[in-house]
C-alpha cells in the first residue's frame, strides 16, 4: 500500500483504491481493439500470477461529460474539480445528471481538509479515493487523493455564477473566491465517454477489483474520434487488517508489473482531466 495510506493508518478516510493508466487513443479505432486489449490483459495476468475472469460478452455504456471552471480557472487552482455526467442507456439520456465535486490532490491532508458536506445531506454520497497512477516510467506507481461528493439533478445550466455552487456547498464559499464569477464549461468540451466492463481480477486476500476500460471521444456526428482512453480497477478498503493489506500489496505489484506489457498502449499524462484542461497535471 503506498505511503498516503500508511500514514493514516486503519482509520484513512480512504474508501477505494483506484488504479489507472492512461492509454492512447489510436489503439482504440474499433470495437476490435477493445477485444484485443482484453486478450493481452487476461494473458498479462496469467503471466503474473493474478487470477482474471473476463466477461463472458463486452458490453458498453455511454455517458456525456463536461467539465465546469471559471475563465481563471479558480476551481482548478485551488485542486478543486466539478464535473458532470449523464449516462445513456441504449441511446436514451438518463433522467437525471450525475454531479460530482472533488478536491483532488498529491497530498492526503490537502485533500481530506475540503469539507464536502452539502446541504443535500440525504441525497449525497461520498468518495474518497487514493488514485494510483504511473509513475516517471514504465512500472512505477505514484499516488494522488481524490476526495468526491456525488449528487443527482434533473437538468443542468450551461452557465451559473460561482455563488449558486456554494449555496449547495457551503466550504467552497470560504476560500475566498468571487462568488460572482461564472462558471461554465472547460474549453467548451463536451466529451462522450465510452466504457465497457473487462473482466474481474482477484489479488487473494478477499481482494478483487472489477477491470474497465473507458475511451473518451469527441462528438462528431460522421466519424469515430477518440481523445485518450483509460484502463482501470478499483479496490475496496474494508476492515485494513494484515490480511488486507497482503491484497492491497499484491494489487500494488501487479499494477506496476502489468505496465511492462502494455508499453506500447501507454500514453503521457496523469488523468483525463487535465487533457479537458489542456496541461499535464491532475
């Protein structure tokens, strides 16, 4: 287990460990490539001594995401992220959009000190995540904290001052911020996200890890035109005894093992977020 868990102990606010590693999106031309991914993964896994059930048939689910900020990106500066979602089902748009507030950050104090209570108290749930991502090269892992507030809503505003986020949040409107600003989306992106479900990974321990892969592509009606795609599983923590943590450990060592056969896939960056906000950050 990385060294932000370690320091918390038992007691982490930390309720998934999720591992990731951004892939390019040339791989990703067809429906095809996913299949042969899945190959390579559930070989890979053999070859490293993990257990990996592949889905019996690969199905996929489609879901809008956009990015909100200000024009100064004030939320980005102070590691803050608001991002929304709607999944469709079969073509069909969801009745409500999935709204998701995080502060994400290298450092577990910076992240765990964001208040993300709301005033929705009954219809919030709550994240907090350790993101493993890779390292400077090929087999090295680094840690990031991610800590998420989720909601529902019926509909969306293409534009909203800073303020109207803070009422529903109210820490955010102790930063310091103009509440006045507008926010509306990053870069005027609208992003379809693809993602299908691969197979099961069991690490031993009780530990196991449902294995996705998502493309994210832009909305162009006559053509496929995939921007980056992301392979990667997510661990529960649960009781964080000894036993536990041999699960979480040997999660750790697959990751950093499997990013050896898939060099070729792997692309640069840290998180699809920060290809919305055009840099190399989180």
């Amino acid at each position: 287990m990385s060294k932000g868990t370690e320091k918390t102990g038992s007691r982490s606010l930390v309720t998934h460990r999720e591992f990731k590693l951004l892939l390019k999106p040339e791989k990703f031309p067809k429906r095809r490539a996913l299949l042969e991914f899945n190959d390579l993964l559930a070989r890979s896994a053999q070859a490293l001594g993990v257990r990996y059930d592949p889905v019996e048939a690969l199905d996929s689910q489609l879901r809008i995401v956009q990015f909100y900020d200000t024009k100064s990106e004030d939320l980005r500066k102070n590691k803050l992220i608001f991002r929304i979602r709607q999944i469709r089902q079969g073509g069909w748009p969801d009745e409500s959009w999935e709204l998701t507030f995080k502060c994400r950050a290298p450092n577990y104090e910076k992240a765990a000190a964001f208040d993300t209570n709301t005033t929705l108290t009954k219809l919030q749930r709550k994240k907090f995540k350790e993101e493993l991502i890779r390292g400077d090269s090929p087999g090295t892992m680094t840690s990031i904290f991610s800590n998420n507030v989720i909601l529902e809503s019926p509909e969306i505003e293409m534009e909203f001052p800073l303020g109207r986020l803070a009422d529903a949040l109210p820490h955010l409107g102790t930063l310091g911020l103009n509440m006045d600003e507008p926010l509306s989306v990053v870069a005027g992106a609208k992003v379809f996200e693809i993602q299908s479900t691969l197979g099961t990974l069991y690490f031993g321990h009780g530990v196991s890890a449902q294995a996705t892969l998502a493309v994210w592509a832009r909305p162009v009606p006559d053509r496929f035109e995939p921007l980056v795609a992301e392979f990667g599983f997510s661990t529960h923590l649960h009781e964080g005894d000894e036993k536990e943590e041999k699960g979480q450990a040997a999660a750790d060592d697959f990751f950093k093992a499997l990013q050896l056969p898939l060099r070729e896939y792997l692309s640069d960056g840290t998180t699809k977020t920060a290809l919305i906000y055009g840099d190399s950050g989180a």
